[in-house]
C-alpha cells in the first residue's frame, strides 16, 4: 500500500529561512509530540465521560496558558483552524450583513491574501467599494492619506483594514495610529496580527485592538491549529456553527492536541523574544555583507527581526532561491503563498516595485531562534549566488 | 512549567464506545506519527523551496489516496478542518446571498447541531422561514411528508437538508429518495455526511450527492483535518479565503500532517467495511441480553453497525454511564457535543420520545474495529448497571 507522508528526510544542517512563511515544528513540541501521540488520550473533549473530561482539562489547561502569554482572557481566546480562519471569521463579523449606508472599505494593498480575496468577494458580491491607502516603494503605508480620507467619509467607511506587519518585507505598519484614529472616528479597525504574533511582543488588552488572530503553522506548533482572539465575546457571531464549542463561539470538535502544541510553542516565546536586539544586530552585519548591488526592500524601516527581503535588479529571484538551497539555506522569492507566480508579487507592485527589483527579491525570513552564524552563512552564500549568477547573465 | 496537555494516561483494556462523538488514533496512525513527527519535513506546502515540494507531494498523495477510497476525483476533495465547517461552508454557499423568492429552508428537527445552529442564524439573520419534517418515534424522517410539501412549495423552498445518518441514534434517514424527489423538483439538497462517512459504504461519485463531508477525528485521524467533496468545483465559492491554496477554494496553510493520517485511516477502511455483518450480528446478540426493561430506540430500522442508543425508563442515563465507566466501558448520554445537559436531548425531544425515557439514554457506539466480545462485555456491564441502579431506587 501505497504511504499517504512525504517520501524523504532533508539534511539536518539546513539554515531554515522562511519563517514569515511557516515555522517547522519546535523541539519542544516534537518532543512533547513523542510522549502525546502514543497517550490514547483521544477522544471528545466535550463529552461527559472521563476521557472527555481529560482531554478537555489539557485543552483547557492549553488555553490558560495561551492566554496568559497572549494577554487576554482565557474567554477571549478560540481556538480555530489557522489565522485565515479568524480572518475570514472577523471580515464576516463586520461586514454581513451589510449596512447599505456604510459601503466603503479602506484597506491597504499590500494585505495578505487572505484578507484581499476576502474583501474582493465582499465587493464583487455584496456591492462594497474598495478604498486602498497608497503605500510607499519602502513598503509603508500612507498614514496621512489615510486620516484625510477617513475624515472626510467617516460616514461612508464600513471598515478600516490594514496589517500589523507586512508578511513579504517584513515592515512594520502604523497600527497604533490607526486604531487611535479610527477609534477618534468611531470607525472599525481590523489589524490582521499574523505576522506580529510570535515576532515581536504582543499583548491583546494593551493592543486595543477588537480581534487578533494567529497560526500555530507560524509558531512551531501543529499545521491546522491557530486562534481567534476577541475583546468582546458577547458581540460575536460564529462563522463555523456547532454544538456548543468554544462558548458557542466555534463549532466543530476542537483540535485539541495542536491546541497543546500551541500552547507549548507560546511558552517559548517570551525568552526568544527577548534576543530581538541581537537579531537586529545580527541582520544589519548580514545585510551590510550582501553584494553592492543589492537592494534591501524597506530598510531603513523597523521591520520584523529576521526579515530581510532582497533584491538584486536584473538577476531572477527563483535563481537565487535555487542556488541559496543547493547550500541548504531556504527562503522564498516573496510570500510562500503566491510564490509559483514567477512575477514581481501583488504587494511589490503596490509598492510600485519595478519588475526588475520585483522580479529579483528573494525573502530571507529567520526564526527567532536563529543564531549570528546562520546571518553570516546566508550573507556568504547570498555573494556566492549573485557571483555565480551575474557570470551566466555576462554570457 | 506547566505542562500544557493532559495529565495522566488511561488504562488499555478500556472498551470505548464514543465512536460516534470521536474516534481515538488508528493505530496505524500512532505508528505513522512516530516517524512522521520527528521527520523535519515541515513548512509551507505551497513555497517553491524542495522542503515545500517534498510536503506538498505528500499531501497531494493523501489526497489522491483519500479521494479514490471516497469515490470522487483529486480536484472534488478539499481539506478543512473538519465536517463542521464544512457545513458551514455548504450552507453559505447555498444561502447567501439571499434569493428573495426562495424563502424556506425544510430540515429534518433530528439534524447535528452544525446543521441547526447553522440554520438558526440564516433564520434569524437573513429571515429565512425553517420548516422541519415530521419525524417518528423511531427517527425517522417522514419522506411522504417531505415529498408532499416540496411539491407543494417548490417554488419557494431555497433548501432541503436531512442528515444521511443520526449520530444519536444511528437511524439510516431516507438521503437518497430525499436526492431523487429534490433532483426531480430542482431544489438544492444539503446531506450532512459526516455518520455515513467512515460507518457504512460510500462513494462520492455514486451517491449523486453535489456535497459531502467529515472529520478526521471521527476517522481515527488527527483532530483537526478533514475534507469536504464538492461534485462541482467550478460553482463553489471559498468560505476561508486565502492565498489560493486548494485550487483557490480554501484559503489557509494546509493542515498537512492532519491530512496525511486522514489517508492513513481511509486505507483502513475497506477492510473494517467488510465486518458489518458481523456488527450487526453481534449488536443483535448485545441488544437481546439487555435488561428486559430496555428500550432500544429505532431497533426495528436500518441503523449504524455499532450504534445503540439505549435507555431503561426511571433510571438516569447518566448514573448508566457511570457505572459503565467504573468498568473502562466509554459511552455518553446522547450527542457528545450536548452531554452536559442533563435533559431529554434535542433530537430526541424532536423524535417525541417522553423524558422518563429520554432522560435514561445511553449512547452505545462501537468502532468496527470492536470485537463480539466488547458487544457482550457491554450487555453484561448494562444488565449489572440495572440491577444495582434498579436496586438504589427501590430504596
């Protein structure tokens, strides 16, 4: 019979640098994974016999901790199926039904996908019109724009989206100021916190924010797992209906072990976090050693610790991709999700990236737990590819 | 630091009989895990790198292996993270937007609560009128009923939906008549699959169902998968937008693992679908050794092999379990996911089965990976339940 996994391991030496993309599983969580798999502590964590209660207990016990790393309350916390989840479920919150005399929604165009498919559907099909922020080439978006513009159609605006960080060049975006601004207009703000969670401190009460979400994919938990968290519960509509799950908030049995690879994950965070500086530290030497003609998209902008998307104009990203992983380094040539589109990405070209650079970038996105040596590797291998790669072109 | 899982194994020579809530890992599944988890082969299925080919190979195999067993093709079989959003999912795309001219949704009152929570909200929100079928003490579904108001109401109904099976009882509900009378008709039948899946034979091409779904964990795969079969993709529209995973119908890194113990577990299958003779023999040898005072619900009707909702008027579901429990035996009161209320349950209430009865249900469904021994150990442990809760009432 034919075997349903993967056929091959990969080296263990590989420098793992697709972090904003998805995260391997942590040694913490493999290793709790080989103690848990083999338990028989399965079943339904809602059902009223003691392995129920066992498992629900675990899961419970997961979602304390969670919470508390997180900053809210263990009840603002759900447990869905990934960050795409929580977006969808929070974008159907705010927007259905729709209120005919709010039709605008603001967004910024550089937004993950699954925000921007989400808000095309709402404007192809419910009739929303689409506002989106100009951005800059660094990648950042127009926050003046943004306040003129939410001024002067207060009345108009169902919704006010735009990322906590972007994803492709790591950039940190004004959020703080949105949320006081759209709070001031009585406007409601969505932040997709993605790519905060896990990457810089976060804490939800303090954030202000209404929704935060995130994916266990991204934090060195199991694929599948993630949650939603809301600042007031008792004003939200499920999106998956069930019986009675998560307070009535999410249906469908929960994912119960990938919700305790979560919070495994989450109670690692606060010691890596704390080695931010060094990362940026170890960024700036990485990025001084890439070759001259190289272009760092964004960086003279705080951005996400280990991320680093570069271009080297005229050259193709996906080379440079490929020859970075014959060295066992692997990176992306902009977001994993979009990445078989050998074009400059969406969010390049919002950015009025020119395809040259676009076409160029690679994304070297490193874990926090990523060490000084491993900067350096990708600097070198990142000169060895652009030798290598300018002698063909000169052909 | 707090270990974020459970806390404590339990025995091995438990008999669980939950398989309609939840299903423990196969072991085929545990053996998979034990090498898969500690593989290294985790990332982003959809980047370019070699690590997101090797995965995604992986994944594409499950699928193929999984939609040969389910009788559909690769591109029909979408993972979700279980049957419950893949209700969701269905519903929305059935319902929304609103056509104003088909108002009414017919329901059978007996289905999951996915379905009914569901429907309350497009009730409720959208102002849709619920029309449920009459149903019998038995549980089953009045088909002539059914087939009487459609006609009637053609024009005006937007939806029928009635479960191909009910997890409480295990009754096999008329779904392929309902099929035909809807198809002739041109009304949008919803099946809820999630029993049938897994329990009995099905083939997704051969049921003319436009949609079909379940749960990993109800399969013996890890909590948190699942699929959803669609007839026609090209007439779907995404629930969890994303950035084009799954064709472009699901949005959301993949929950790959999950998927790969879904085609685990689906190998399984045809072998353990061979053994309902036997089920149904040894449930038949079971429900005769019962005390004489049972009452068997829907025993005269076609029901799920392992399935025997069973109660003794006068005593307590709950005090049955217990006891059961006391001998490793793992059953619930009704529906896992409404166990906690300790009132005649939803769909029995539906059913018009009085309280004296209803409150003394317990739930007996065993996997078909059970033996006739673990039948007769239960008829045994349900006849010393009765003696000595027969014998604290007396007092």
């Amino acid at each position: 019979m034919e075997s349903a996994g993967p056929r091959k391991d990969v080296g263990n030496r590989m420098i793992y640098a697709d972090a904003n993309g998805s995260l391997p599983l942590l040694p913490e969580v493999v290793n709790y994974l080989s103690t848990r798999i083999p338990s028989s502590l399965y079943g339904n964590p809602n059902a009223i016999h003691s392995l129920g209660s066992k498992i629900k207990s675990g899961m419970e016990r997961s979602r304390r901790i969670a919470s508390e790393i997180l900053g809210s309350n263990s009840n603002q916390l759900i447990w869905t199926s990934g960050a795409s989840e929580g977006i969808s479920t929070v974008l159907q919150n705010i927007l259905l039904p729709k209120n005919e005399s709010r039709r605008i929604i603001v967004s910024s165009p550089i937004e993950h996908a699954a925000v921007m498919a989400s808000l095309n559907y709402y404007v192809k099909v419910w009739g929303y019109e689409l506002q989106l922020i100009p951005t800059s080439t660094d990648g950042i978006i127009d926050f003046n724009w943004l306040e003129n513009f939410s001024k002067e159609n207060a009345k108009q605006i169902a919704l006010v989206t735009c990322m906590g960080v972007n994803n492709e060049t790591g950039v940190l975006q004004p959020w703080e100021k949105i949320r006081d601004l759209t709070n001031q207009l009585g406007l409601t703000y969505f932040c997709d916190t993605t790519q905060i969670i896990g990457r810089v401190p976060f804490h939800f009460k303090e954030s202000g924010l209404k929704w935060a979400m995130a994916s266990g994919h991204k934090l060195g938990a199991l694929p599948g797992s993630g949650f939603l968290l809301v600042q007031d519960p008792t004003k939200f509509t499920p999106f998956i209906w069930g019986g009675g799950q998560e307070n009535g908030h999410r249906g469908g049995t929960q994912n119960y072990v990938g919700s305790e690879t979560l919070a495994i994950a989450l109670q690692t965070l606060p010691e890596k976090l704390k080695k931010i500086p060094d990362h940026l530290e170890w960024r700036k030497k990485m990025e001084a050693q890439y070759p001259k003609e190289a272009i760092v998209i964004g960086q003279k902008l705080d951005r996400l610790p280990g991320t680093s998307l570069v271009g080297i104009p005229g050259l193709h990203g996906q080379g440079i991709q490929i020859e970075l992983e014959s060295q066992d380094i692997f990176v992306t040539t902009s977001a994993a999700c979009s990445d078989n589109e050998p074009a400059t990405s969406k969010v390049l070209r919002a950015m009025q990236i020119d395809d040259v650079l676009g076409r160029s970038v690679v994304r070297v996105s490193l874990p926090l737990s990523s060490n000084e040596n491993e900067y350096m590797t990708i600097a070198k291998a990142m000169t060895a590819a652009h030798a290598k790669l300018n002698k063909i072109k000169a052909y």
